[in-house]
C-alpha cells in the first residue's frame, strides 16, 4: 500500500512539473508575441493612450484630421478588435473626416479598471478621453450594438456636444419590458480565473474557435484583430459592462430626450426584406461562424425563411420604430444581414453612411 501511495505522488509530483513548464512556455510565448504585435499596432498607428483617471484609454485617429467631422465610433459588447475590422467600412469615410475609435476600459490596448461599467461611467470616460485627447466637440457618433445605447445616452445628456447619430444595428432600447431584465451576477471568481489564464497566455490556444474574419480580410488584418481580442479577454472591465447591460440599457432608454439632432440608423439583423437577402445571409454566417443561424440553414424551405421575415418585421414596429420615434429625427435604413454589419457588407454599408453625412452638410 505505501509503495502504491509513494508512487502515485510521484506520478503526481511529474504531472505538476510537466504542467508548471507547460505554462511557463505558453507565458514566455505569449509574451514574446504579444510584444511583436503591439509593435506591429504601433507600426499601423493604432496605438494612442489616453489617460482619463488614474488608467488609461486607448484612442486611435485616422483619416482626415482636418475633415468636415469628427466621427467618433463606438463598440458593441466585448469587440477588441473593433478598430481594426471596422475600417473596411469607414475607408470611404476617412477621406473627408477624422474616425476616431476609442476602446473602453479593457478594451483591446486600454488599461483595465475595477470600476463598474455603467453607460453613465463608461460615457464619462469617453468624454474625458476625448477631451484629453485633444479632439475637440462636435462630435458624429456611430454606435455598433451595444455602442447605439451608449450613443443614445450621450446625445440625450450632452447634445450640444453631438452633430449626429449613426446606429449600426444599434441596441434596441424600448419600454415594454424586452430589456426590463435582471442584470447578470457581479464579475465572479471564475471570471477572474479566465482573465487570470488569458494573462498566461492560454487565450492563444481559443483562437481557432473564435470567428474567422472572411477572406476580404489580409492574414495581418486577422493578426491584429486576434491580438486585440486576447488582449481584452484579460481584463476584467469588460466582463463587469457584460454583466451590468440590463442596467445600462435601461439606464440609456429612461435618459432619451426627443430632439432634433440627425439620426440614422442602419438595421441589419432584423431588416431582412427578400428571401433573396436572408439566404445570403445565411450562406455568410456559415462561412464566417460555421454553424447555423437559429438552425436555420440556406436550404430551409421558402415557408420557413418567410416566418423569420415576418418576425423581424413584426419587432420593427413594435420596438425599432417607437425607439426611433421617440428619439426623435431620425432615418431607418434596412440593409438585412449580419449584426456585424460592417464586416459583412462594409463597402454598401460605408456608402449608406456617406449619403447621409453628406446631406448633413447640404
């Protein structure tokens, strides 16, 4: 028996070694090409920190410093990588304008924080961030997802600060209950434990699951968007804004004041209009994703693919539009497909956006 207990110590005592060095190699990598890649964001001048407090924010300008607007452009949820995939769809509107992209607090190359991710905190930031930055109000927001709540909050609290509003399939905020949620459980042990692997270098092993950008997109360009994507999955903010979205999306519908400041919003996830159209969609998600949409695969049959076009339409008008109307001026546009929108179609989707900054200016 005690020669069966020693050697199972061992055996264990080997299994920890093997596992400490494992480790220890996935971290020396993890840093050697960490290291690499900040300097290849460097390189394609995407680093740019900001302090806003006792961390910083990370701000990164393109385009046209000296263009007819600021366009400020705002994530959705846990996007890193933001910066990078968008431009695709905002090189047509670099020309004439200055883009300028923010991470927030555990974004990407922004220092985390343990303050709670409220729309009002993270708002706040973003206005600190800017004015430290030295970019200069009026500003032209553009919110992705969760970035439209963010938009709509902003514009309602400080419009004199705000030229106009594009919402690229921004979150749907409504009174009558669709988001009257409890919030999620506060940044737990096991969150911590995951940013905690993330900061090994474990991440790196996950990349192969995440989304793969389509083939639109250079092997650099991919490069750069997996290394913003480790570095927020290291951080705890994020994970605190996730669990604090109920609140924020409240918190930014009880904010909205109807004004008269342009407002466009581009719907794709639910502006769907052709069988045509779903189906492409349905073809692009596979590729990129490789799955499914709702278990809904290109071949479903005409009657099933007509249900889904009738569901989103119905969520038109009973949430999009009164969230429109109530914020007051504002155009819709429907341009079906994916909720990431500006990786899916960024060529139309830029085009759509030019039109109307251009008839800003008419």
């Amino acid at each position: 028996m005690k020669k069966a207990i020693k050697m199972t110590g061992r055996i264990l005592l080997i299994l920890l070694i093997l596992l400490l060095l494992f480790t220890l190699v996935t971290f020396v990598i993890h840093r050697v090409k960490t290291k690499q890649e900040i300097e290849l964001l460097k390189e394609k001048g995407y680093v740019n920190p900001v302090p806003v407090g006792d961390y910083c924010l990370n701000v990164s300008k393109f385009g046209n410093e000296n263009g007819s607007h600021t366009i400020v452009s705002l994530s959705g949820i846990v996007s890193g990588e933001y910066s990078v995939t968008e431009r695709k769809m905002t090189a047509v509107l670099e020309r004439d304008n200055l883009v300028v992209f923010i991470d927030r607090a555990g974004y990407g190359l922004s220092d985390d924080t343990r303050q709670d991710m409220t729309a009002e905190h993270i708002v706040a930031d973003y206005r600190t961030a800017l004015q430290n930055a030295g970019i200069e109000a009026p500003y032209l927001l553009m919110g992705h997802s969760m970035g439209g709540a963010y938009a709509t909050y902003w514009e309602s609290k400080y419009p004199e600060e705000i030229k106009a509003v594009v919402f690229l399939d921004g979150a749907e905020l409504s009174g009558s209950g669709v988001y009257d949620l409890p919030n999620q459980d506060p940044v737990g042990l096991d969150e911590k434990v995951l940013a905690f692997l993330a900061k090994l270098g474990f991440g790196r092993y996950l990349l192969g699951w995440t989304y793969r950008l389509p083939d639109s997109y250079s092997e650099e360009e991919q490069r750069l968007t997996n290394a913003l994507q480790l570095m927020t999955w290291d951080s705890i903010a994020p994970e605190s804004e996730s669990s604090m979205t109920a609140e924020s999306l409240q918190e930014a519908f009880k904010s909205i004041v109807t004004n008269d400041i342009p407002k466009l919003y581009i719907c794709s996830s639910s502006g769907f209009q052709t069988k045509e159209e779903f189906r492409a969609f349905l073809d692009w998600n596979r590729q990129v994703f490789g799955d499914d949409y709702l278990g809904i695969d290109k071949n479903a049959d005409d009657e099933r693919i007509q249900e889904e076009l009738d569901r989103e339409a119905r969520r038109r008008e009973d949430i999009l539009y009164p969230y429109t109307e109530k914020m007051g001026n504002c155009e819709v546009v429907l341009l079906g497909g994916a909720h990431l929108i500006y990786v899916q179609k960024p060529e139309e989707c830029g085009e759509v956006i030019k039109s109307f900054i251009d008839g800003l200016d008419s």
